[in-house]
C-alpha cells in the first residue's frame, strides 16, 4: 500500500486481530487489498467486512450475477486491483469471456441470456448514469423482485466503497496482466 504502510499480523491489537481472524476463518479465507486498510480503523472494518460478506456471499443473486454487478462496478471505477480479482471469478462462476471482455473495454455486451443482460443494463445505468429509467427499473422488478433489485443496489454501494478505497489508498494489483485499459466516457456500456 502506497499512502498507508502495511502492517504485519503481530502489530495488530485485539480488537484487529479478532476482526482479521474472523475474515481469515470466513469466505473470503485470506486478508487483502481494502480491507487492509480498513482494518487501521476497526470499528470500521468489523462493519464493512460484514456488509461485503452478506453482498458478495449471501445476497439473493446467483455466483454469476453477483460477480456481473461486481465487475461492472469495479470497470466504473477503474479499479484494477477489483478487476484482477474478480474477472477470472465472473469467468469461474459462467459468465463468458467475451462479455468480460467488452465490459473491460468500456463496451455493452449483448448477451444470450435475458437475465444477464438485464442486470447489465440495470447496473450500468446506476453506475453510468446514477439513477435507472423506468423501463429498466420494471425489466428488472418483474424478473428478479424487489429482494434481488436491492442486492443489487446493494452490492453496487459497498463495490462503490471497495473501489474508491482501492483508487484513494492507492492499492495496485497484484499481478495486474489483463486487458483493462483507461476509459474516460462508459456511455458505450449503456443499452
């Protein structure tokens, strides 16, 4: 991490390291990238970690929708750390390359199955355009229900947060060698 130093595990306190252990025993199984630097503030990061476990774990969406909201968002903010981390996952869970690829490049995808593509078009217009039409609003009601709309609201929001805590910390990718280039205008990801 580039504007706060790094810890190591010993220098945590014990309000920290319960927090760390409990996201080392969880889902997500190891400590990286935000929630590193969270963790300078516990109070904060026992709160957001939470949050991120129900929105990337247990919301109502499939593994392949959650990580579509995932990468839209990250693309949004052009946070390569998220990318690099959840692209392969998007791929992992079903989603093909070729939308993951548009997306990277700041293009609408036109995908094959309905429910994929009305996500995509409900989640960019959030990012986009930070509201959603009412035609995209009612696609997406009809077809996921409201549980479902606000999961994805929801996972947009704390995606928003991993990703300027990413970009302000400035977080670089790990071993960043994918397609992802700079975007100013994403008007060409919306339907």
């Amino acid at each position: 991490m580039n504007r706060i130093e790094d810890w190591s595990v010993e220098e945590l306190n014990e309000q920290q390291l319960e927090i760390y252990n409990d996201i080392l025993n969880g889902p997500r199984g190891c400590v990286v990238g935000p929630i590193k630097v969270w963790l300078n503030n516990p109070k904060f990061a026992q709160l957001g970690q939470k949050m991120g476990k129900y929105a990337r774990y247990e919301s109502s969406l499939s593994p392949i929708l959650s990580e579509l909201v995932i990468i839209i968002t990250g693309r949004f903010w052009s946070a390569k750390f998220e990318w690099e981390q959840h692209a392969p996952l998007a791929i992992k869970h079903g989603l093909k390359k070729e939308y993951v690829e548009k997306i990277a490049n700041g293009e609408r995808p036109i995908f094959e199955d309905y429910k994929q593509q009305v996500v995509y078009d409900f989640v960019a217009e959030v990012n986009i355009n930070k509201k959603v039409s009412d035609v995209t609003y009612k696609k997406a009601y009809n077809l996921l229900g409201k549980n479902s709309i606000i999961d994805i609201v929801a996972i947009c929001g704390y995606y928003h947060l991993i990703s300027i805590t990413l970009n302000v910390f400035e977080i670089p990718a790990e071993d960043f060698n994918l397609n992802f280039p700079e975007i100013v205008n994403f008007n060409k990801m919306l339907p």
